[in-house]
C-alpha cells in the first residue's frame, strides 16, 4: 500500500461506478471548488494556523466529523474552552448541500480516498474506503441515511450503553419531522426528514413498498419508531431540501456565551500523534508544536484514523509497535482490529419499460429491513430500492432507464483489522476488513439476492420491469450464484469497532492504561447497528459529552 493518505482511483471502479450513478441524476450538481474557509458560524473561531491559537484550552477534539461536531457543540454550550483541530477545511460545495449529489462527493477533495488491501474473499478486488476530509467529516459525503436501527442491536452492548440507555440521546440529537413522541425528538441540533413526510417520493419507490407488501412484508410508518423492521420510507438527515449535516447542525447552531467563543475549530491542520508521558496523554502533536489541554484530549477521528493515531503514539499491540519502532506507551492488543463493516451487494438490477423518474433525494427513496426469523432479534437483511443503474463495473454494465434492488448484510461475521503500515505519521493505514472471509456471510447476502428478486418480479413491479438483467441466468447454479456475490459485494462504508467498548476503552470511552485521553466515534461501537452508522455515532458522541462535562 502506497505511504501516501489520499490515493488515486486508477482501475478500482469506484469511481467509474460514482460517476454512472451521477450521469442518471436529472439535474445533478457538479462538484464546484472548495473555500477555506466558509463564513464563520456563530460561537466559532476558525482558525486557519496554530499560530493563531489561545493560550489555554479545557479540551482537544481530535477530528471534526460527528462526534467531534457533538462535543464542540456540547462542549462549548457548557463554557468548555474547546479546540476542534480538523485536517479538511470548512466547505460550501453546492454538492455537499444537493442530496441527490452525493455519489460526485466520494473520491472528490473532500474524501481522503482510503482503500482496503486486496480482499480474497472478493477475487483479490481492493474496495474504496470512503471518509470526509472536511469539517462534518463523513457526514458531509454520506448518503445522508440516518436510521438507528433495532433496538436488540444495541442490547448487545455493554451496560450503560444498550437501547434504553441511548434512547434519551437518539432523541435529544434530533429534530423529527414527523414531530416529538416517545420514540423521536422534536428540538434537537440536527434535522431528521422521513420521506413518509414528503408528497414528491420517486413512483419506483412506491412500486418497491407494493412489491414487498406483495410479498408478505409489513409496513411499518417509522423506521426509527417503535417498530423498526418491515418496508418503510426512507429517513434522511435534511433540512429544507438540504443536507444537514455534523457541521450544519451542531457547529452553525452553536450559541456563543457571553464574551469570547469558546470553541475555536482549527482547520487544515493534521494531528501527527499524541504525546504520552507516563501513562497520562499531555496533549496532540502538530507539525510545529504540542498542544496541551487542561483537561481530556477526545480523540474523534474515525475507525480507521483513531487505531491508527493511537498506535503512532505507542498505543495497541506493542510487539507489532516495537517492529516498526515506536515505543510502547500502553500495551493494547485490540487496538487496530475487531473491524466490522456493513456489506451491500449492487446489484439485483432491471431494465425499466421507460425512463425513472429521478429521485429528489438520496436515489434511495423506501427500503425494507427484513424481519428476522427470531421474533426479537435485529435483522440481518436490508433491501434497498434504488432509482439509478448501480451495479459494481465487476458485474457488468446496465444503461438506463433501469433501477436495482440492493441487497445488505447487517450482522456479517468476518472480522477485519487496520495497521500501521510505518512509523510515518502521515502514511495511510493498512485496511483489510476480510469481506466474505467467513462463509456465513456469503449465505446471508444469497438469502438477500432471492429475496430481492422475490420483490422484484412481484406484480407491483410489472408496469416498471422489462427485465431482470442481473443476476439473470447465473443464479441457475450454485457455482454461478458464488460467483456473482463475490463480483457484486462492495462496502456500506461503516467501519466500526477497532477501539472497542471493554477492550480498547472503558465504559466512559477513556483509553485503557492511559489518563487524559477518551476516544469518541465509531471505532468505540462494540458492534455494527441494524442500520446506517451515523445515527448511532451521534447518539454515543451525546451521551459521551455529558460523560465528558462530569468529569
């Protein structure tokens, strides 16, 4: 793997794959240029060099994605004197703020544009691994899906930190549009748009809810209510027709206190490590400099940045530390694996009788989370029905007019880490998830493929389907059914769980062996959500800042 953190995507086709899904969209936004930074939000300094820092700071938050958002938020709301240091710059790309823009964001500037090692499980493919280089981190590049999940997921959790114990914060992150009630927020930071809300819904969307209600599927009116499995429509983080996300949410609705703000965003800055002394984190290393806070250094860069920060510094597993000749500061065997990602298979695809109409949102306009057979347990199948041609270049090409159902594994077994490649602070980690490394899991997502072309030929479908192209004959056999999961699998791109909950971190999310340092974000998940991962990070990053303001 290259030494370098931002990585072309010559032969990979991910970007080739991006840019077909953004040739469907009618009226998409081109991506425009970045500003560095955009008008300052109130409460916020921005700063643009170290040499305009305070001479005092409470907290250091490493990265400026969702948690790091949250915690300034919090942070600075609570008098905290708050430094939130991010490697991007602050952006007002027309893209960003479109929905249906989204795929042009992936691979772009504001992607740091990872990618795994060659996965065997998937014929030796590599896979892009995409993550916000800005502020508001991935939520800024996401697919804008923000959806908890079931609640048995959660359940699985360590105390403190299971359904109920997240359910206050699921709500107070939120403003629902569907209103307040005992499941939703009314008046939180971030703005949260079910589609059941909205009369301009893409007609292949209702097409896909008929079809899986043909096909025996409930309804349910809230995917992140009461009930959360059954087809439903979409819920997206949108307000006013526009992306909301980290950023516009928690640092733009920031209220400053009286006198001076309390919370300076640093942008453009790379944290090169942590300094550790005698088992206490005294502060972060800059190219120039060490920054030491008062208090805790909350460390909120990422599955895959946070392990890879934390073993720069002599962090993790200390005999592969020692190999590249790094110090150990706190011997940490967990650092670095555990990780688990979403798998989605693109796609179970049909040419369409004429042209689809263009989503206004996300491409994604209702989905299904497949009851599991365990009355009780969180689903393991999601189907979602896209109205643009995505399939992996792998499978094959499909022009529109054509739309996919999209079969996703959301409890996969294998198990993947992420490593240091040398002892250079800005070399990339090595990524290697092992995508369908245990056999069960290429079970699972053959399960959803059937279900998927269930749907698919039910009669609701026959005014839209000319024909199924994908996975057409080669599901005739069991050698051609391997096969194509193998060619189709690509990533959800929720990578979690490489600084886990109990083995990397303590209940209140302080590193184990080390004062002054927490880690906040999905690398802390001690396992994926039934959903999309940035309703739950965001929930862990709320309960996380009350835990931070008591000390």
């Amino acid at each position: 793997m290259s030494g370098t953190r931002s990585l072309d995507s010559d032969g990979r086709g991910g970007l080739k794959r991006r840019e077909a899904i953004s040739a469907a969209m009618a009226g998409g936004v081109a991506l425009a240029g970045l500003s560095s930074p955009a008008k300052a939000a109130r409460g916020i300094r921005t700063l643009t060099s170290p040499e305009q820092l305070r001479a005092a700071y409470d907290h250091v938050i490493v990265g400026a994605g969702s948690a790091g958002c949250v915690l300034a938020h919090r942070l600075g709301r609570a008098g905290r004197r708050v430094l939130l240091i991010e490697a991007g710059v602050r952006t007002d790309l027309p893209a960003v703020a479109a929905p249906p823009a989204w795929p042009t964001l992936q691979e772009s500037a504001l992607d740091w544009r990872y990618v795994t090692t060659p996965q065997p499980g998937l014929g030796g493919r590599t896979i892009t691994c995409p993550r916000g280089k800005a502020v508001g981190g991935s939520s800024i590049i996401n697919a804008l899906a923000y959806q908890r999940g079931h609640a048995a997921a959660y359940d699985r959790w360590p105390a403190g930190w299971r359904h109920a114990d997240l359910l206050p914060f699921f709500k107070r992150a939120e403003t629902f549009s569907g209103g307040a009630n005992a499941w939703r927020g009314g008046d939180g930071p971030l703005h949260v748009l079910s589609l059941a809300d909205v009369s301009d819904r893409t007609p292949v969307a209702a097409a896909f809810m008929a079809a899986a209600q043909e096909s025996g599927f409930p309804v349910t009116p809230d995917l992140g209510g009461e009930v959360t499995t059954g087809v439903g429509w979409n819920q997206l983080s949108i307000k006013g027709h526009r992306r909301d996300d980290a950023a516009t949410a928690y640092l733009d609705s920031l209220e400053s206190g009286p006198g001076e703000a309390q919370v300076d965003l640093l942008v453009g800055t790379e944290v090169l490590g942590l300094e550790i002394e005698r088992g206490r984190c005294l502060g972060v290393r800059l190219a120039d400099r060490v920054v030491r806070p008062q208090a805790d250094v909350l460390l909120c860069a990422g599955a895959i940045d946070s392990p890879r920060l934390l073993m720069l510094s002599g962090i993790g597993p200390a005999d592969e530390l020692r190999a590249l000749g790094i110090a150990s500061a706190a011997d940490l065997p967990d650092v670095g694996r555990h990780l688990e990602d979403h798998l989605l298979l693109a796609g179970v695809a049909y040419q369409a009788r004429r042209p689809v109409p263009a989503s206004h949102y996300n491409h994604c306009d209702s989905l299904l989370y497949v009851p599991h057979a365990t009355a009780g347990e969180s689903p393991d199948i999601l189907i979602m029905c896209l109205s643009v041609p995505f399939v992996r270049p792998t499978v094959g090409p499909l022009s529109a007019p054509a739309y996919v159902l999209v079969p996703c594994h959301l409890r996969p077994r294998s198990r993947g880490t992420v490593r240091l490649a040398s002892s250079d602070p800005r070399a990339a980690a090595i990524i290697d998830p092992n995508y369908l490394g245990e056999p069960d899991d290429l079970s699972v997502l053959a399960k959803g493929v059937e279900i998927a072309r269930e749907i698919g030929a039910a009669k609701a479908f026959d005014d839209w389907r000319a024909s199924e192209v994908y996975p057409g004959p080669a599901w005739t056999t069991e050698a051609g059914r391997h096969d194509f999961i193998r060619r189709a699998t690509d990533s959800f791109h929720h990578p979690t769980g490489t600084c886990r909950l109990g083995d990397v971190v303590d209940e209140a999310l302080r590193v184990k062996g080390v004062t002054g340092l927490r880690v906040i974000d999905a690398s802390v998940l001690p396992g994926l959500p039934a959903a999309m991962s940035n309703a739950a990070v965001t929930a862990v990053a709320e309960k996380a800042s009350d835990l931070v303001l008591a000390g």
